[in-house]
C-alpha cells in the first residue's frame, strides 16, 4: 500500500494519492465483505468433518446388518437345497 502511495504520489499531488489509496482500500474491503459469507472457517470444516463421521458410521452400521440379512438367506437357501439333495 506505501509503495502505490508513494508511485501515485510522485505523479500526483499528495491528496490525490490519497483519495485513490482509500477509494482502493474501500473497494477491496467491500469486495471482502461480499465475500466472506462463502468462506469457511476452521469451526465450519471440524462441523461438517463431524457429521460426515457421523453420517459414515451410521451408513457403516446399516450395511452390517443388511450383510448379515443375506448371509442367513443364503446359509437357509443352502440348506434348503441340501435337503432337496437328501
């Protein structure tokens, strides 16, 4: 920021540097509050990270009980045939 003032300040007059520097500092500190609304923080990564885990686990626990579903189907389709074979 010194440097632009003082290249600004070396074609301009003193207070036109400054009026520019501001109006610059200005501009760039709205263009940071319109943005700051889409950044996420460190506290909003570990929140989602959380329920993700979350989310896994209990997809996690889901599937082991829809496994165990189809192994007992398909121990009582082999017994079933076994005793067709007998």
């Amino acid at each position: 920021e010194l440097k632009v003032y003082e290249i600004f300040k070396t074609r301009l007059s003193e207070h036109e540097a400054a009026t520019i520097i501001q109006y610059i500092d200005e501009k760039t500190e709205k263009k940071f509050d319109e943005k700051k609304d889409m950044l996420a923080t460190k506290e909003d990564i570990m929140k989602l990270r959380e329920e993700l885990r979350v989310e896994m686990r209990e997809i996690k626990a889901d599937m082991i009980k829809w496994m165990f579903i189809f192994w007992i189907g398909q121990l009582a389709a082999i017994i079933a045939i076994i005793k067709m074979i007998k």
